[in-house]
C-alpha cells in the first residue's frame, strides 16, 4: 500500500537503466526533477559544535569541503557504484587521476607493482617510469597469458594493474585468473575498465578489487568534460582512496560531475547503439581485400574470442584494423573519411579514427610498439553513434583511395 513496501523503493533491485536515471538522486528542499549542481567549495554550520563533530566525522554523509565532499560529487559516484555494484566510489578530475590515485594509495617505497605491458599510454607512465622515482618497482608482462603475471609476482608485490581489452589492440586479460593470483600473493588487483564499459564487463564480480574510469569516454561520451571514478568497497574507498584525494586534491569539479550525471542517464542507450554498430563494422572490415585484420573482442577471428565471450557480455564499441600498405595507406584511408573524425578520443557520439604509432604510442620505441601490436597499418575507430551505414560506406570509400 505504502510506497516504502514497494519492492522497487530498493534501487539494488533496479535494471541498470533505472539505476542509470534515478540511482543516487539527492533532492533538495525544491524537489527538483532533474539533479542540482552544487558549485559551492564550502559549507557552513548550525553551531560550532555542529562543526566540531562533523571534523571528528560523528555526522555521516556531511560535506565540509569540496576537495573531498560534495552533494552533486556524491551523486555521480553512488549511481556508478549502484552500476558497478560496488559499496562506494570516489570521483576525480581526470581518468589518469583516478588511475594514479588507485595505484599510489596502495604503494610505498620498496613495494612492486606487476601489470599487462599493453596500456594506456598514460597508466603505462605512471607504472614504468613515474613509480620508480619513488622507489615502486614494477614489472610489465604480456598479459594474455595469466602465468607470466604469477612468474612476475615478488614478495613485494602489492598491486596489480591490468587494463582489458586493453589500448589499441584490444588484447585481453583474463580477470578472474589473474585476480586470483593477486590475492594468493596479498595484492590487490586494480582494472582499468574503459575499453569494456561498465555495462559489458565487471570487474569486481570476477575479483577486481578496484576499478577505475576514464569518465571522459563513454560515460560523459559527448566529448565535454574530463572526469575519472575509482570503485571498489569500502575499506578500500573510504580508507585510502579517500585519504589520498583528500589529502592530495585531484578532485572532480561538481560542474564536470553534474554532466557526467547526466552522461550517465543515456550511457546504456549510447553504448548499446555504438557496440551494434561496432559489430557491424567489424564484420564489413573483416572480409575486405585491403584489411590484412581486424581485431573486435566479440568477433570469431580474435585469439582470445572464448574469454571475450566469457568474461563480457558484449565486445566494446572500439575495433581495430590494420589496412595492407603500411602507415602511408593508413594515412590514406583516415584522410579521405568525411564522417569519422581523426582524433584521439574514445567512447564519443561522434566516431574517431586514431594511428596509435604516430599519435598516442608516439612515445615507445618502435621495438615496443611493435610487441604490443602497434604496427605501421594499424587503426583504432571508436565507433559513434552515427548511422552504422554512413560509417561503413565511409570507412569503404576510405579503402577504395588506398
Ligand atoms: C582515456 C583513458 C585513460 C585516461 O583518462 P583521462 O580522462 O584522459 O585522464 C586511462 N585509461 C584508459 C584505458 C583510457 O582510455
């Protein structure tokens, strides 16, 4: 009868895309429909007493300060945790911040790190070069196979880090195997989950126990704001993840939050429109006489197509491809395309077309490269929400100049 017997009044019980529109919504004494965008850096207090309990932290879910609290902030991360099905969640500026902040709140010096040597050229950084600098040590190894992390594991070894599918080649880690080495060792296994999105892979569930977004991709996905999240439980979150952001500041602002909170109410209409057309792509890629392969987690030719199967639950809206000819047919065909933007960005409306060696993998030696499957040819298109037909007959006409 009442509205609090109402099964639904739970919003675990809810489908993902509920959760997505109403999940954490705080409103204030307005009622407004849509959620309010708290820019405030301060909060002020009934009493100084008020005050001084809220410091001592005997008033829960009060915000004292903007770094580390705040409304709109808050309900970005308890709707991605809802998503997630993580116990809590924390926001940052950027996709990196929450990367670093992850790996950093969970090391000291004379601790190691192991992770998949294919990453995002950025957390690939921040483990191989900016980690050492402060006496982290860190061991990069293929991350197909599960046994060269458990080869690669020290006494020391205090996290794991793994991205998969992973930038740009769209290899995969198995989740759960390399999991369970982490926690036979002590570590704690942190995903990167952008490639997957949080609606086709859970990391958690298979034994991750951080995850981290680059909000900047699909779950903005109109190519606006930067943003990260790391989730995880409790312990993890409201200890040292917390602890760290607070104390170090790469806070996500409470404007970018409310349109990531936005982002979040069309993220399952967005990706599932963008991973069909993916799929579409991919298998138009796949025959052609100029395509020597092309690489889509949930197409039959990838080599690890029974884990993609297994461990998501649809294959990503990014594809690679290598065209025949090199670099100069890659250039080719990425400058004769009138829909697909050459750029550097993932997860948008609009489609991307990106040459990993001259842009984002710039930065390795070829030799790198090259064992990461960054060849000459290769091309990473993350797919938009463009008419799948416009695209492929795009991406063809591009094949024709080549
Ligand atoms: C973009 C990206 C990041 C970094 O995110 P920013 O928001 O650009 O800082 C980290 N990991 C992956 C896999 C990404 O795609």
């Amino acid at each position: 009868m009442s509205k609090a017997n109402n099964p639904l009044s739970n919003p675990t019980a809810w489908s993902p895309d509920t959760q997505l529109v109403h999940g954490g919504s705080m409103r204030s004494e307005f009622n407004e429909t849509s959620e309010a965008l708290f820019l405030s850096s301060g909060y002020s207090y009934p009493t100084s007493d008020h005050a001084e309990r809220l410091f001592k932290g005997e008033i829960p879910g009060a915000h004292n300060y903007s770094r580390f609290a705040n409304p709109t902030v808050d309900m970005f991360q308890n709707r991605m945790a809802l998503l997630e099905g993580a116990e809590a969640a924390r926001g940052f500026a950027s996709g990196m911040a929450a990367v670093t902040n992850a790996v950093m709140s969970q090391v000291r010096a004379g601790d190691h790190i192991v992770a998949s040597r294919a990453l995002f050229g950025g957390c690939r950084f921040v483990i191989e070069d900016f980690m050492p600098r402060w006496g982290v040590s860190s061991t990069l190894v293929d991350g197909r196979d599960p046994e060269n992390f458990a080869r690669a594991m020290q006494p020391n070894t205090k996290v794991v880090f793994i991205e998969t599918p992973t930038n740009p080649t769209l290899e995969l880690v198995d989740i759960k195997a390399v999991a369970d080495i982490a926690h036979a060792h002590g570590a704690v296994l942190i995903v990167d989950n952008v490639f997957a999105t949080a609606l086709w892979q859970k990391p958690l569930l298979l034994g991750a126990d951080l995850v981290t977004y680059s909000a900047t991709k699909h779950i903005d996905g109109q190519g606006r704001v930067l943003g990260g999240i790391v989730l995880g439980s409790k312990t993890l979150i409201e200890g040292d993840v917390h602890t760290f952001l607070r104390q170090t500041g790469a806070t996500l602002s409470a404007f970018n939050a409310w349109v990531l909170v936005k982002g979040l109410e069309t993220l399952p209409l967005r990706v599932r429109q963008m991973t069909d057309s993916a799929a579409k792509v991919a298998d138009a890629l796949a025959g052609h006489p100029k395509v020597e392969k092309v690489i889509y987690p949930h197409h039959p030719s990838h080599p690890q197509y029974d884990l993609a199967k297994a461990q998501m639950v649809r294959g990503s809206t990014l594809l690679a491809f290598e065209v025949k000819g090199g670099q100069e047919a890659a250039f080719t065909l990425s400058d004769s395309l009138a829909v697909i933007l050459i750029s550097n960005n993932l997860g948008d409306a609009k489609s991307i077309i990106t040459h990993p060696r001259t842009t984002t993998h710039q930065r390795l030696t070829e030799d790198v490269r090259l064992e990461t499957g960054v060849t000459p040819g290769l091309l990473r298109l993350s797919v938009g929400l463009e008419a799948s037909d416009d695209l492929i007959a795009d991406l063809m006409y591009g094949l024709d100049q080549v």
